[in-house]
C-alpha cells in the first residue's frame, strides 16, 4: 500500500482494500515459505548425514 494513502473510511470498503493488497502479495509471500522450508530441509538432512558420519567413525 502507499504509505500516504489513507484507507477508506467504510469497514466494507476497507475490508477489500486489504484484501486485494494481501492477495497481490500472496505468491510472494508463498515463495518465500518455500523457500524457507527447502533451506530448512537442506539444512536438516546435511545435519542428519553429518550426525551419521560421526557415529560410523
């Protein structure tokens, strides 16, 4: 939203302002959970493998 623009003085007419500035977002903000649960994996299994290597040696 631009920071200067005031929001509608109506609930209904505020309601859908807000609505269409999150659904705009809302491939954004999927990329980015996925993007953080991928890191989150990777970085769980390198643990994992590394934790398996320890023990076996």
């Amino acid at each position: 939203m631009d920071p200067n623009r005031r929001l509608p003085s109506t609930g209904r007419q505020r309601l859908t302002v807000i609505w269409t500035w999150a659904a705009r977002r809302r491939r954004t903000a999927l990329a980015h959970i996925l993007r953080g649960a991928c890191y989150g994996i990777g970085t769980g299994t390198i643990g994992l493998a590394f934790i398996w290597v320890e023990q076996c040696l």
